[in-house]
C-alpha cells in the first residue's frame, strides 16, 4: 500500500515537474499577454458594422496571424531558445484554452428551448450537418485536398465554423511528425470558413428578402447555412425578432451536432486515417471535453430554470469567459501559422468548402420552404 502511495506521489511530482517546465517561461508570459490582448480587441470590434460579420474569433485568428511577425523580428530574432519557446507555449495556449472555451460555450446553448420550441430544428439539424460534412468531405477529396484538412474544412462548413475545425481537430490524433501540419491545417480550416461564411452571410443579407420567403423561413436559412454563430446572428439580427430567435434556434441546433459528429469522426479516423503506430491495442483519442461541453448545457439550463434572471447571468458570464478563451486560442494558432503552407494549400479547399456552401445554402431553402 506504502508503495503504491510512493509511486502514485512520484508521478504526481513528474506531472508537475513537467508541465511546469512548459508553462513557468517567459515566452509562455509574453504570448499568453499578447493572446488575451488580442482576445479582447477581437470581442471589442465585433461590436461594429463589418467586424461584426467576421466575429471575435476570427478578428484574434488575424491579429495573431499579424504579430508574429513583429515578434519574430523584436523578440525571437535569432534566439533559437525563444523561437521553440514561443511555437511551444502558443501550441499549447491554441490546444488547452481551446479546449476549455469549448466546454464554457456549452452555458449558451438552453436545452429547454431546443427541446421546446426548436425540437422540430433538431433533426433536420442532424440532416443538414450529416449530409454538409459528407459531402464537404467527398468534394474536398475528389479535388485532392489531403483527408485532415478535407475532414477539417467539412466540419466548419457544416457544423459551426472555427470551434467545429477546432473541436474535430481536438477528436483526431495524428503522430509527432505530422503535429506541425496538423496546426497548419487548422488555420487553413478556420481560415476558409470565416471566407465562406461572411461571403454567404452578404449574399443573404442582400438578397434574402427578394426571395420571398417569410422572415421566419429566413432565419432559418440563415441559422442552418451560415457558418459561424456570429454570422446567424448577424443576418439574424437584420429579420427582426421572429428571424433572429428561427437564426439563432437553428445554429445552436447545429452546435448540438458537434458532440456527436466530434465523437464519430474521431472513432471513424482513428480506424480509416489514423497514421499513430499501434503496439496492439489502439486508444481512440475521444474528445472528452465534447462531454464537458454537454455538462455545461445541462448545467446552464438547470440554473436558468431554478434562478430565472439569476442563472440567465451566470450563464452569460460563461460564454463571455468562453469566448476570451477561444479567443486566445485562435490568436496563438494565427501565431504559429505557416503563410507559405496556408497560400500552397488552401485553394482547393476553399474550392471545396464554396461548392458545398452553395448546395448547403439550397438545401437550406428547401427546408424552410418544406417545414415552415
């Protein structure tokens, strides 16, 4: 028994030991700064006109994107040290927050309202995001886009932009080799979708409403085409109440989708693409934090249920925690992208995500059509 406590204490203290050399440097201080500064200017120009189509997300993705190369040329210089610092603590800022920020965002989606007034949103959610990541993925494939970024470029496009790449790439384990493509493709996902997303958020904006369809029908639309949920609110917001509340149902269903879709891509390529070496028996890597995100659902609904106004607070806190955290996170992935590797691979699968944003946007409004 003494041994087991010696041995249990010893891995605690290698644990510690570890982790600490990784997070206790100075790189690990100046890129967690220089992230949550980004965060923050992203959350405070999303609030106008033009910003708001890109979304706070994707305003730190530019930010970091742009500051590595100021801090490359005033900080890192020729350090070799600093340089590998740097790369390590925004992989692991971009990973971890990421991770965490997903679970907070679960406090945004309320279970009664999906079950209540968006139960009949739910499955045609589930058929909207099986048959646009399939599709996605078929068409990114035939293109020849390798099957990580295809994977990854099909669950923004149909599910919730960034945070679907981000929790899909967070599902799928890659060896140590193939980490820095890995990353690489994650911005050109999140990249494509943000493209796709304000492109088709204007396209809806203009011509919506020449189209006929009633501003109930609209929001859906916009809730089951758009990608980001800042783009759903965006257009959303611009139908009025009845348009905004269908936009806003309709993407957060869609968000519902993330669990399982994260949860089956992960078992699906882990047995079909997988490239990790196996010495037998081979360990899914299951997106548990996807769990966590469910917890936090139940959690927010429960306390809006039992605290009204109260638990409608708490939960609004979490997102915004949620969302400075996401927001630090895709600031540390635009600091480590590759532009060489971003302006050598993202033509097809911009291609790819266009295609299928089209076929999407129509299926969208055979549905509205069909159902409301």
């Amino acid at each position: 028994m003494l041994g087991e406590r010696a041995r249990y204490k010893e891995k605690v203290k290698e644990f510690c030991k570890k982790w600490g050399k990784r997070i206790a440097t100075p790189q690990m201080a100046v890129i967690a700064v220089i992230t949550l500064i980004a965060s923050f200017i992203g959350a405070w120009l999303k609030q106008y006109p033009g910003f708001s189509l890109l979304g706070a997300l994707i305003i730190a993705l530019l930010i970091g994107m742009i500051v590595q190369f100021p801090i490359r040329a005033w900080y890192v210089r020729n350090n070799e040290i600093r340089a590998a610092g740097v790369k390590d603590a925004a992989g692991l800022i971009a990973n971890k927050l990421l991770r965490l920020g997903i679970i907070l965002l679960g406090f945004k989606l309320n279970l009664d309202v999906l079950f209540t007034t968006g139960i009949k949103c739910l499955p045609l959610a589930a058929v909207i995001v099986a048959v646009t990541v399939v599709m996605t993925y078929t068409i990114a494939r035939w293109l020849g886009v390798d099957p990580l970024l295809a994977i990854l470029v099909a669950g923004g496009t149909g599910i919730c932009g960034a945070a679907a790449v981000m929790a899909i790439s967070g599902s799928i384990k890659v060896s140590k080799h193939k980490a820095e493509e890995k990353s690489n493709d994650e911005v050109i996902a999140v990249a494509i979708v943000a493209i796709m997303g304000v492109i088709f958020a204007l396209i809806e904006l203009v011509f919506g409403p020449m189209t006929g369809l009633s501003k109930e029908q609209l929001g859906i639309v916009a809730g089951g085409s758009l990608h980001e949920i800042a783009h759903a609110v965006a257009v959303g917001a611009a139908l009025g109440a009845e348009g905004e509340t269908m936009a806003m149902i309709m993407k957060l269903s869609r968000v519902l989708m993330l669990v399982v879709a994260a949860i089956l891509i992960a078992i699906w390529w882990d047995k079909t693409k997988s490239d990790v070496k196996s010495d037998g028996k081979r360990k899914i890597a299951f997106p548990w934090f996807m769990l966590g995100f469910i917890a936090a659902s139940v959690l927010g609904t429960l306390f809006i249920s039992w605290w009204g106004q109260g638990g409608q607070q708490f939960s609004n806190v979490c997102v915004d925690i949620a969302y400075i955290l996401l927001g630090m996170a895709m600031a540390a992935l635009g600091i480590n992208v590759n532009f060489t590797v971003l302006a050598k691979r993202g033509g097809k699968a911009l291609l790819a995500s266009a295609i299928a944003s089209v076929i999407l946007l129509g299926l969208c409004v055979l549905i509205a059509m069909l159902f409301f």
